[in-house]
C-alpha cells in the first residue's frame, strides 16, 4: 500500500491530473446515473403503469343521489362483477335505478396525480437535470483543488519560501522536496541553483578577505623601502648642506635608495600583473602531449642551466592530443619552478600525467619545504611571506589565478621528507 501510495505520488504532473480527471469524471458518471436511475424508479412509483385506464362509474340511486366511482384497470381487462359497497351510507344496490360507465385511457400519467404527487413528479424531472450538472460542477472544483494540493500547494510554499531567504542574501538553507515530479525536478534545479548562489557567494567573499590580505600585506611589506627612502631623504637634508657626506658615503646611500625604489616597482609590477591575469581570455589549441613535454622540458632545463640543481622529467602522459593554452602553461610553470629554484637544493622532479579531462604537472624540490603558515593558506589566493620580495607569494598566486581561469586549480602540500610539492592542474 506504501509503494503504491509512493507511486502514484511520483507521479507525473500530466499523469496524476490525467488520473484525477478520470476518476471524477467516473465518479461523476456513477452518482449522476444513481440519480437519475433514482428518479425514474421514484417516478415510475408516483405514477401508474401507462396500460392502465381510468374507469368511472357514476351510479343513480331512488332518492336521486348520484355517486361516483374512479378505479384503474389495465387496459384489456375484462370487468368484473361490480357491486357497490353499501355498508357506510347503508344504500342497498336495490336502490340503484341506473349505472353509467366511462373508460378514460391516460396518456399522460401525470396528469392524474394529485397535487403533491406532481409536484414530487415535477422535482424528480428537474433533478435529473440539475443534479448531473451539479456533480460535474462539483467534480471540476473538487479535481481542481484536489490536484493543487497534492501537487502545487508544497513545492510552491517551499520555492516560495526560498526566493524570500535568497531575497535576504540568507542563503544557508537547504531546499527538499520528495517527490520526483515535474515540480520536484524544479526544487532540484532551484536547489542547485542555491547551493551555486552560496558557493559564489563565499568564493565572493573569500576574495574580498583575500584582496584584504593581500593589500595589507603588500602595504606592510611596503613600509620597508618607504621607510629606508624617508631615512635617507633626512640623512641627507641634515648633513647634505653641512658638507659631511663623502664622496663615497653619497654613492652608498644613492645605491640603497635605487635597491629601495626597485623594491618598490617590483610590489607594484607585482599587483598590477596579478590584475591582469584575472581579465586574460585563454586560447585552447590541440598539441601533442610529447611535443608539448619536449618543448617544457627545454624551457626548464634552460631556465636551471645557470643553477648546480639537476632537473628529473618523468613523462606518464599517452600519446595523445591535448588543448592547452601553451603561453598560459609556459607561465604557471616558469613560476612554480622559478620558487622551486630558488628553495631547491639538488634536485627537481617534474611529472606530467592526466586525469581524466586534466593535465596534472606536479612540482617536486628537495628543499626545506614549505612553511606551517604558507600551509595553513594553502587554497588562498595570495600568501603574505617574510622574504623581502614577497616573491613566492605572487608567484604562487598569479599560478594559481591562471589556472583557476584554465579550468583546474593549484594546491601545494610537503611530502613524507618535508619537501615541497606543488600540483598543476588544467582542463585539457
């Protein structure tokens, strides 16, 4: 009974209305049948059989009385002895001196009802008329609300009841309906539509806190060759008009000031770059996954020529076709890789594989690895560090940017040995 009861609940929203319709319009059928079968037999009842006939026999009695008498007969019947029943008015039949008969065959029964009998006759013909319309009226009405609450009334108080939440930016809710109907379906689809609302939303704001991090960050870090800058202004107007400055003192700190400026132009360059890559538009084209490692493999191995570290490639890739943005890759790698040059201390080992629709490159130095709070970032999209030129942050964060916008995204972790290990993926 619960399966059937679930069934017919699963229904389609053409189906089950298809059904409903039906069994009124059955139930319909049947009670407007009952009625009108009912009111026929009833008047069937009022009335006598259209066979009969009307016999009146008007009788004169020797005192000058007439009486009357009316009975009904079928018509063929043959007539009995007729006696008239003196025992009331004590009249013998002695005393009739003449009897009159008429026959009357009724065609139109109801003529000879009484009064309240035709009326009944009258109601049961207006019944059959107006009870049939009125179960159908009925029916429409009872089929109608019968269908908006079993299949409207919910999904609509609970779509409802979202769009308001979401209409507050309240987006920590969860949408369910059970049934798997054309309404359900669009709970689904408005379910998934929410839960897309409340991912962009937190990515939303974790950039915002991001872009915070990064803009503190960025202005702590450049407090530093501000602050030797102004230093050295004053160094200079309290002692550069006295004359006390050498030759090669003046050199010095014309140096540091150039170090501090291209510090300086270095965080800029930094944030304005990283703006860029957000709006840059990807350009997939197909390459072979051997020339595709070929060529990579030459860029780093160019890129390492002028360190002692020695660079192992190990290609799982098939021979296949891959659509790739080359001059995207090129870029995320030379990042990457650049961070692992500078923390490696022998070896780099670089991987290529796929996963499923993805190119997965992973990075791996025998370094000191990365940091517990560089880690404790990882997913973010600016890391803050304490080298002066921020160089591993922005480096990692413009990689990570560029392949969020070629389809996969950047995660680093540090291995069994503490090293570093940094995984690339794009969709290919």
């Amino acid at each position: 009974m619960e399966s059937l009861k679930k069934k017919i609940q699963n229904l389609s929203l053409r189906k089950f209305f298809m059904m409903s319709v039906l069994m009124t319009f059955c139930m319909v059928t049947v009670l407007s049948g009952l009625t009108i079968a009912g009111c026929i037999a009833f008047r069937n009842y009022l009335v006598p059989d259209s066979n009969a006939v009307l016999l009146t026999v008007e009788q004169t009695f020797s005192d000058g009385s007439v009486h009357e008498m009316i009975m009904w007969m079928d018509y063929g019947e043959v007539l009995q002895d007729f006696t008239y029943s003196a025992e009331d008015d004590e009249i013998t039949y002695s005393q009739i001196i003449e009897e009159k008969y008429s026959i009357e065959k009724i065609v139109n029964s109801s003529k000879a009802l009484t009064p309240k009998r035709k009326l009944a006759y009258q109601v049961c013909g207006v019944a059959m008329v107006a009870v049939p319309v009125f179960l159908s009226i009925t029916g429409i009405l009872i089929c109608g609300l019968y269908f908006y609450k079993r299949k409207l009334s919910e999904p609509l108080r609970i779509l409802s009841n979202a769009t308001e939440q979401i209409a507050k930016q309240d987006l920590d809710f969860s949408l369910e309906y059970g049934c798997q109907d054309e309404m359900g379906q669009l709970c689904a689809s408005f379910e998934q539509m929410r839960q897309a609302l409340e991912e962009n939303h937190k990515a939303m704001w974790e950039l915002l806190e991001q872009r915070k991090l990064m803009q503190a960050s960025i202005a702590h870090d450049l407090r530093n060759p501000i602050a030797i800058i102004e230093g050295y202004t004053e160094y200079l107007q309290m002692n550069l008009s006295e004359g006390r400055l050498s030759p090669q003192r003046m050199e010095r700190i014309v140096n540091n000031l150039n170090m501090a400026a291209k510090r300086l132009e270095h965080y800029t360059e930094s944030i304005r770059t990283l703006n860029q890559l957000e709006d840059m538009e990807i350009d997939q084209k197909s390459i072979s996954s051997s020339v595709l490692v070929e060529d990579i493999s030459e860029d780093l191995n160019m890129m390492a020529s002028n360190s002692d570290i020695s660079l192992n490639i190990n290609n799982l890739l098939p021979d296949c076709q891959l659509k790739v943005d080359s001059t995207i890759l090129y870029r995320i790698l030379e990042n990457v890789f650049g961070n692992a040059l500078r923390f490696a201390e022998k070896t780099i080992s670089i991987s290529f594989e796929k996963k499923k629709s993805h190119l997965c490159i992973t990075v791996e130095d025998d370094g000191e690895g990365f940091s517990d709070d560089v880690l404790s970032k990882n997913g973010k999209l600016f890391l803050p560090t304490q080298q002066e030129d921020g160089h591993l942050g922005m480096g990692i964060s413009m990689s990570r940017v560029l392949c969020e916008k070629h389809g996969g995204n950047l995660k680093f972790h540090n291995n069994e040995d503490h090293h570093a290990v940094v995984k690339i993926m794009i969709a290919v």
